[in-house]
C-alpha cells in the first residue's frame, strides 16, 4: 500500500509533489508540520530538500529530525 493512502487512511492529510521544487513551493505555501521526502527526485535528491527547508524554515521549538536522531543514537 503507498504510503499517502495509509497516512489519508490515519486520517492525516497527504500533498504530493512531482520533484524537489514543486515539494519547496509546497511548504512555502503550506507550512506543513512534517514532511515526508523521497530521497530520489527528478530534479533534486530529497537531502538536498531537506537541507532547503531547514535553511529556509529552521524551527525554534526543540522539533528533532532525522539527522538529530541519527547523531543522537
């Protein structure tokens, strides 16, 4: 089952984008509570999204990404 429908599924509300610049004009607009990237994208890699948004967007509130999870462990 592909992610987005288990997500819609668990009642969360799903946006799609079709590459890496479409997800950033996405979460300009949106300002979404989490993102969920694939690491393969047309234009570019979901790191590269990542590392955008969180230049873009840096958060104040003690939220961890990934990357803190990972350094943390």
């Amino acid at each position: 089952m592909p992610k987005g429908r288990t997500l819609r599924h668990a009642g969360y509300e799903v946006v799609d984008a079709a590459c890496g610049a479409d997800a950033l004009a996405l979460t300009e607009q949106l300002r979404p509570a989490l993102v969920v990237l694939d690491v393969r994208m047309p234009d570019m890699s979901g790191i590269e999204v990542c590392r955008s948004i969180k230049q873009r967007w840096p958060r104040h509130d003690g939220a961890a990404d990934l990357g803190d999870l990972h350094h943390a462990q």
